[in-house]
C-alpha cells in the first residue's frame, strides 16, 4: 500500500476547524443550526471559490489584488446587462467570462512576460476593472434575474447550489492540478522556476495561465454573490480581497509559491466563516469579531512559522512531498 | 472612464435641467430665489450609487427652478478625499458663487470648506457632519434629523406592539452617527418591555446586502422570536427576507426606509408570510433640496427657508395605509424611492442613463 501522508497545513486547518465546530457546539450552538448553516454556507462558498483563484496566483509566487474588480464586475455584468430579464442571463454570463479571460490575460501578461511586480500588476488591473464596472453600471445596482437566484439560492438533494459550485470547482481544480502532466508541471514551476525553465517548461505561459484561472473562478464567485443578494452593490467584490488571502494562507500554501492545497483552502474558507457565525451567535461586539479573526489569521500564519520538532525529519519528508501526489 | 462617467453625469443634470426649467417656466419663483444672480455647485463625495443619483437629480431639479441661477456644475469626488478636496477648492477658484457640498469624508473636508468660505463663497455642507461652526467655517449645515427617524419607527413599534416585543436593530459601518442617532430617537419612544437583540447599538452590516444576509441569518438562528426588524437602509434588506423562509418563519415586522424594490418585495411576500407588516420613512433624496434652498437665498439674496434640519417624513404603512398604502411600481428599476418628490419616470431615467 501507498502510504498516505498528511500535510501539516491539512491537518492544521481540519483540526481548527473540527476544534471550532466543538466551540460552537457548546456555546452558540445556534451557529451550527441547519437554518444557520443554510444561510452562512453559500458565502462560505464563494470564499472557497475565491480562495482557490487567489491560491493558483500564490502558487506563482504572486499575489492577485484584482480580486475585488473581477468579482465585482462580474456581479455587475450578471445584474445590468439582462435588467432583470431571464432571457439575457445566459449572454450575460458569457460576457462575464469574455471579460474574466482578458482580464486574466491582461494580468498573466504583465506578470509573467512583461515581469512586472504582481502586486503593481493586479493593484492598477483593479483600477482598470473598476473603470469598467463604472462604465457598465454607473455605480447602480440592479436587481438580480429570478432564474440566476433561483439557481445560486436553491438547493440539490439538501445541499445548497452555491455549496455545489463549490465543491465542483474544488473537484476541477484538484484534480487538475493533483492529477495531469500540466498540474503537475504547474505545481513544479510555482517551486522552481529556475529549474522548471532549465527543464525546457514553457514557465511564462504557465504563470500567465494562473491569473487567467484565477478570473475565471472570480467571475464564478460574481455570479453566485449576483444570485444570493437580490439587489447587489457595485463593489462586492470589496471584502473578499483580505479573505482570499488568509484562506490561502491559512489552508497552508507558501507565499513563495510551490504546492498548493486546494482542499485545505476550502476547509479554511468554511472555518473563517464559520468563525464569524460564531462571533455573531455570541452577540460580541463589532470590534470584537474583528479582532478574533484577526487573531485567527495570525495563528494559522504563525501555525506555518513555528519551526516545528524533528526538523531534518521535517525537511526529508518535505522533499519527498514535491515528488508525490499526496491528500492534501 | 471618468469622461464617460463625467458625459454620464452631465447629462443626468442637462436633463433634469431641461425637465425642470420646463416646468419652471409657468411656476412662480419660489421665495429662496433671490435676484440677484449666482453660480451654483453640487459636489458630492462619493456619487456612484443609484441614491446619489436620483439626488443629484433632485439637486439639479430644484436649482432649475430659480432663474437667478446662471450656471449649474457637479463634482463627483469618487469615494475619494482628496478628490473631494480638490473638487471644493477649485469651485470656489473658479469663483462659483455657492456651493452645496456633500462631505462624506466629514471633517477631512472641512479645511476645503473653510477655505472657500473664507474666499466669498456661500458654502452648504448637509446631511454628513463636517464639524466647525456656522459662520465662521461655512454658511450653514443642512442636516437630517436621525433621530426623528428613530421616533417615528419607536411609535410605529409602540402601535403594533403595544405589550412590549423583540426588536432587531441593524445599521452600516460600526458607530456610524446616523445609527446611533437613530436608536437614541428609538429609546426615546420605547422603554425596557422592548428588547434590543442586537449587541450594542446596533448589528454591522455595512449596507453590504451580503453582509446583511450572514448577519441576519445568524441572528435568526440564534433568535426563535424577533417580532421587528429595524434598518436604515431597507433595499439593503431585500435579498436578506428571503433567509426566514429556510427557517420556516414568517418575516416580521420591518420598520426602515423606502425603496422601490423593497415595496415591491412586500407586494409579492406579505400574502405568504402573515406577520410581514412594513413600515417606511423617506430615504432623504430631498435632503439635497432644502441644501440648495438654502444656499441659493444666501446667493442670490432671497428668503431663507424656515426648516433648518430636514426631516425625513413618514412614508408608507402597511397596517393604516396612512400616510400611504406600500407602493410597488414592478415596471421601473428597484433602485428608485418612490418618497422622492422627483417623479418615479425621471428617476428611472436618472438611474438608466
């Protein structure tokens, strides 16, 4: 048999968030009511599918802060173009993906060609996109398409649509990554570029190709806030920039780029959920939600830091973990 | 980008402009229009939303009806202080001749409008705080009255829940005055038998609809009985009723402010949810008027208006119908306020550009 060996970030993020879960259990147990869940999830959802975007840029060694533009003009395009008129959902949405690809490929250019900084990369993206939503919407919401809700608020088989996106784009993507040549070449690029190159791996197109996923998942979080808020704002996309951050880092990948760990971000995007739910359950004051995910943040940071014991053992069993598919 | 948001702009004003001075042709001219003649400019912080629309458009609208009003201009400061700052500074370069200034950013703007006060200018900060002193730092503070508000949703409350109750109480950014205006007007109507389930003073959403839904979800999970829900902005509320049903719950009682899509979401929901009674003060677009009033009487030597506040009325009841029945108008956008006085058509139009 394969061993099975379980990386320090999965089974960090599982055993935070299996500890919060028992929180919850006991002191606001209200948080993990079916109803509680039923409304909290599909945001967790969109999180998930956020955090999985901004997880392919990290693994580059980059950082994409054209979250909040991607995600907001999507919700724009959703809403304004069909006007409430079922029949333009579907061109609606394919616009948005249109402009999800040129916005990745925009990015993947300037970073993975161009070698410009990531971050001053995707911050005047941001700009650029958020010239777009202005363009389209003027600032005014509308009000979302009764099929688009329909499908984003319903449920199948118990579980929330939303929830199913979900877990269908962690499917994709884990298997994409974990289990094809190009995942596996995209994984080894993020860890070493210099070797990947000398290797003869087409190192620039592959970076580029991660801001264009990466859109591509903002533009589907977009579509699913466009669904769950009946009258969306320009901005949505707003807080989830700091978010698809901390779920990266939380589920354990390296800001330097290499592994990813897709299922472990997922996990850590229900877990910051989660966690607010609680806040809320427990009727803390505003402040202090802010400071306990602060604090949470910083302990999955920390987490990563701390040079845990038996370092050389540590170290050995990293390198074999670049060279095999492992549960993530 | 900001040229086809400033063409956007212009023509939302030309057209409002247009629409007004139509109308304004046979009217009289109001008191506050003096005669002598002035300039005039709108500047807003932040303009990007459908509220700031229909009220620029009232702005526009209102200014119209004076003919001693030679020039109309509008600066949208984009959420963005030092643009604000700008905006105001160089108005007042340009020798404008009153100003009325929406200062989201709240003291930052007040050196700018010192300064144009100081260079001659009528200035007419409204609704948000700035600090200073009428004046001295500016000509005079329009502002609203929150905590009227807070009193007449209290009453309402009183009325359908005269034996006390559970009230929920949601608001925007943590300690925005404007929510803890509104719950001091609350408290002033409802003693201890009505309980505040919130934390204190009120639940954060940020006016985000997203925010709004998570919030309310954990608050209905964890509240078997909320008899009212009270908000400031009630379109906020919109996607966020739908959660009770995944309780299996009827929504209650909502006390808050209008919107269309809100009056429309009661006409669709309120047959299937026997508890769903609804209760609106107008939003405030027509703050912008009494601003103007008073800025163009300085200007132009006219009457000032009595009113020194504006306060919201009172604008639909979904138990007496008084002073008005919910109203719904399904064929134009959700993001219009019906409580404007500007017509329900030329907001769709301002809101559709």
């Amino acid at each position: 048999m394969f061993p099975v060996t379980l990386a320090k970030g999965f089974v960090t993020v599982v055993v935070s968030t299996l500890a919060l879960v028992i929180l919850c259990l006991v002191y606001a147990p209200s948080s993990v009511s079916s109803g509680a869940l039923a409304g909290s999830l599909p945001f967790a959802a969109v999180l998930a599918i956020v955090g999985l975007g901004q997880m392919l840029v990290v693994q580059q060694g980059g950082f994409d802060l054209s979250v909040a533009g991607g995600v907001s003009l999507a919700v724009v395009i959703a809403t304004h173009y069909p006007a409430g008129n079922d029949a333009l959902l579907l061109p609606a949405v394919l616009i948005a993906i249109g402009y999800a690809l040129l916005i990745g490929l925009g990015n993947g250019l300037l970073v993975g060609f161009l070698r410009l900084n990531a971050i001053v990369a995707t911050i005047g993206m941001n700009a650029l996109i958020y010239g777009g939503v202005f363009a389209f919407s003027g600032g005014v919401p509308r009000i979302t398409t009764n099929q688009l809700a329909s499908i984003v608020g319903g449920s199948s088989f118990g579980i929330g649509n939303a929830v199913i996106f979900a877990l269908t784009t962690l499917a994709v993507v884990g298997l994409v990554m974990k289990k094809t040549v190009n995942g596996r070449r995209f994984e080894a690029i993020g860890a070493n570029r210099l070797l990947a190159r000398s290797i003869g791996l087409r190192v620039r197109l592959y970076q580029m190709m991660a801001y264009v996923c990466a859109q591509l998942l903002y533009c589907l979080a977009g579509l699913l806030i466009a669904g769950l808020t009946t009258q969306p704002t320009a901005f949505q996309g707003d807080p989830l920039l700091l978010p698809s951050v901390a779920v990266v880092v939380l589920g354990g990948t390296s800001l330097l780029g290499g592994r990813g760990f897709p299922i472990s971000t997922v996990i850590a995007a229900f877990f910051l959920n989660q966690l607010s739910q609680f806040a809320y359950a427990l009727g803390v004051p505003y402040s202090a939600q802010t400071i306990i995910q602060a604090l949470a943040l910083g302990f999955g940071i920390g987490i990563y830091s701390l040079r845990w014991p038996n370092t050389n053992q540590t170290k050995q069993k990293n390198m074999e973990e670049t060279n095999e598919t492992l549960v993530s | 980008m900001k040229l086809s948001s400033l063409k956007g702009q212009t023509a939302i004003v030309a057209a409002a402009l247009t629409l007004a001075f139509a109308g304004a042709a046979h009217a009289e001219v109001p008191s506050w229009c003096g005669p002598n003649k002035a300039s005039l400019a709108l500047l807003d912080g932040y303009g990007g939303n459908s509220w700031r629309l229909v009220t620029t458009a009232s702005g526009a609208a209102e200014a119209a009806l004076c003919p001693s009003i030679t020039d109309y201009q509008y600066a949208d400061g984009q959420g963005n202080t030092q643009k604000a700052i700008s905006d105001i500074k160089s108005m007042a370069a340009k020798g404008v001749n009153a100003l009325v200034v929406f200062g989201d950013a709240g003291p930052a703007v007040l050196p700018a409008l010192k300064s144009a006060y100081g260079a001659g200018s009528v200035v007419v900060p409204y609704r948000v705080v700035v600090g200073g002193e009428e004046g001295k730092d500016y000509t005079k503070f329009v502002g609203s009255s929150f905590v009227d508000d807070g009193v007449s949703w209290g009453n309402w409350i009183k009325s359908i829940l005269p034996d006390g109750g559970n009230v929920l109480f949601l608001s925007g950014p943590a300690g925005n005055s404007q929510g803890t205006d509104e719950l001091a007007g609350m408290k002033q109507v409802l003693d201890d038998s009505y309980v505040f389930l919130n934390p204190a003073p009120f639940d954060v959403t940020n006016w985000d609809p997203a925010l709004t839904q998570q919030v309310l979800s954990a608050e209905i999970a964890k509240n078997p009985k909320i008899d009212v829900i009270v908000s400031d902005f009630g379109p906020s509320l919109v996607g966020a009723l739908a959660t009770f049903a995944k309780f299996n719950r009827s929504i209650p009682a909502i006390a808050t402010s209008d919107g269309n899509s809100l009056g429309c979401f009661w006409a669709d929901n309120h047959e299937a949810n026997p508890d769903f009674k609804l209760f609106t003060v107008a939003t405030g677009n027509d703050n912008v008027r009494l601003a103007v009033q008073w800025a163009i009487a300085e200007a132009t030597g006219g009457t000032p208006p009595t009113d020194k506040i504006f306060k919201a009325p009172v604008f639909e009841d979904s138990v007496s119908g008084q002073p008005n029945a919910v109203q719904c108008r399904a064929d134009l956008p959700g993001s219009i306020y019906l409580s404007a006085v500007m017509s329900a058509d030329d907001q769709a139009k301002a809101v559709n550009k």
